[in-house]
C-alpha cells in the first residue's frame, strides 16, 4: 500500500516468481520505479513478479523508499 506517508510496509520478503500489488492510497500519483509501471491515481494498482533472487529497493520519484527482499 502507498500512502501520503509512504510505502507500507517499508520492507518486504517475497520468494522468487511472486507477485506483488503495488496499490495507491494516496490523492498524489505514484510513479514506481519498476519496469512497465505507469503513473498510478488513487485507487489504481500495479503488479509486478519478482523473477529473481535480489534486493530491490522500488522508489515514488518523491524520496520515498520500499526495499523488497526476493529469495
């Protein structure tokens, strides 16, 4: 979830080939850092599989920050 305050959590684990759903909260819009994403309004989402074993860290373009652990 994304909120004016952020991202919640601030950090995630996921296994490898799962899917997460990035979802705006927010009255801003949420542009993510992760490949296909498009500018997201209130209510919209996003998913994306994480294909591989890494830390992602996935940014708003406004400072804010979520690391993602994928094993």
């Amino acid at each position: 979830s994304y909120t004016g305050q952020g991202f919640s959590p601030a950090t995630l684990s996921v296994k490898k080939g799962e899917t997460v759903r990035f979802t705006n909260n927010s009255d801003l819009a949420l542009n993510l850092s992760l490949a296909g994403a498009t500018a997201l309004t209130r209510g919209q989402y996003f998913e994306y599989e994480f294909t591989s074993a890494t830390t992602v860290t996935v940014t708003d373009g406004a400072g804010n920050a979520m690391r993602v652990t994928v094993s």
